[in-house]
C-alpha cells in the first residue's frame, strides 16, 4: 500500500483538505494518506518547503509527497513530478520543488494537462496520481528542464561569526533557524566559547540538550532531531516572549574563553 503524503497552505478550517482526499481516494481507493501538516502559512513556499523537507525522509522510499502551497492556478503554473532521495514529490511549478530538493532532484516531468482527464485541480492531482501508480506517467506527462528556482536563505559564514535566520516557529514558539549541525562542527573544532546573540540584550553562552536543563520560563538553544540549531523557552513561548520571528536574522560569535 503506497503512502502518500500531505502538504497544504489550506488549514483546518474549511472543507478543502477533506474535499481534496475524497478525491484522491476515489481515484485511488488502495493508498494510505498521511497528513505533513495543513497549517503552511498562506503562499508560503518557505514554510511549505521547511515542513517537508524535515519530514519527508522519515517515509518509506517510494512515497509520494504532494505539496500544494501558493497554488494560484495549476494550468498557470503548471504541475511537476520529481524524483529526490528515492522520493517522489508532486507540486506546482512555483520554486517549491527548488528549495525542498536544493535543485538535487534524480528527474522532473511537467503534467500535461491536454492529455488529464481533469479540469477541478484537486481531479487533476487524482488522475495524475493514479497514472504515476499504473506507471503510465510517460502518457500524460513530459521532460522538463527549466523550472521555477526560488533562493533559500543562506547561512553565511565569516572566520569567527556564524549568521542564519528563523526559518520557522513552532506551535510551542519554538525558534527553528537554517544554521544546522554541520554549519556548526567547523567553529566547534576551532573555538571553545560562544555568544548567540538576536539583539544585543539576547545572549545565550551554551548548548542544551533538553529544555529541563534550564529552570521554567528561562532561554536555551539546542541542537534539535534534525539537525537545525533551535531558540526555545523551558515551558514557555519563546517567540512571543523573545519578540523573535519568521525571518529575523540570528548571529553567533565564537571565540575562546
């Protein structure tokens, strides 16, 4: 039973998430769908490509993992398929596939809409999913090379100071930022001390492993399950507290004590 994954700007609100399943399973009663998260912000292909990309690995090879964040209009934009990391991913031609791949991907095929016996967007993920199943995607479906690239931030990196920003803020207020472990391993080898600094009257000096480590309502930073350095808050919302957000800019200096 092939897992499929789920990932939408469309929240919980609405009808649209089981709409689009109902159509899914109609086409393809013998998959299992899984839910990423419905909760991407609006148009949002960072957030969309953030969730997924710290999730997809987690499934089976062979899953498939349909993202449809800042879909304005599929015959527009366009739909793509793409194979990464023994994955494949199907979402709209809007820089999604670019960041959540790193322009990495195995291939990437345009959906050609002339020959999909659909015209309701969710349809249209139905039938091409049902084709990609039955293996007859080369039938509805051709060789693209050009797509739409989109920048991801960069974690820039100068001899003693790390720069990154937030890339994400979890529903506890966690701060996720884009520096990852392996950003961090070089400045480990060379310095013994630290400063994380958000302003200038925010400073943590040391690692945690785990949130009790500090005492309630106090500041740490983490390395957390994937790798990324996190800002949180022992039983509390660091975002709101801190005043940190989407995209702020987070700088650590290192030096030796």
């Amino acid at each position: 039973m092939p897992f499929v994954t789920l990932t939408t700007d469309f929240g919980n609100k609405d009808f649209y998430v089981g709409r689009f399943k109902g159509y899914l399973l109609s086409h393809n009663e013998s998959i299992q769908l899984v839910d990423i998260t419905h909760q991407v912000r609006n148009f949002d292909i960072i957030d969309g490509a953030f969730n997924i990309k710290n999730s997809f690995y987690s499934f089976p090879k062979g899953s498939i993992h349909i993202v449809r964040v800042n879909e304005t209009g599929l015959e527009a934009q366009g739909l793509l398929l793409a194979q990464y990391r023994h994955h494949l991913f199907l979402t709209p031609d809007n820089g999604l596939l670019s960041l959540i791949s790193e322009n990495k991907y195995d291939w990437v095929r345009a959906i050609d809409f002339k020959k999909v016996d659909a015209f309701k967007s969710d349809e249209i993920y139905a039938v091409t999913l049902k084709s990609i199943l039955n293996n007859t995607l080369e039938n509805i479906s051709f060789e693209k090379e050009n797509i739409i690239k989109k920048a991801k931030w960069k974690v820039s990196t100068q001899d003693s100071i790390i720069e990154g920003h937030v890339a994400y803020v979890d529903k506890f207020g966690n701060i996720i930022t884009n520096i990852h472990i392996s950003d961090l391993m070089p400045y480990f080898d060379r310095f013994n001390a630290f400063d994380l600094k958000y302003s200038e009257n925010f400073v943590i000096k040391e690692f945690s492993n785990h949130f009790h480590e500090v005492d309630r309502g106090e500041k740490l930073c983490r390395i957390n399950d994937s790798g990324y350095l996190e800002i949180a808050m022992n039983e509390g919302p660091a975002d709101k507290l801190f005043g940190i957000k989407f995209g702020n800019i987070v700088k650590i200096f290192f030096y030796d004590s």
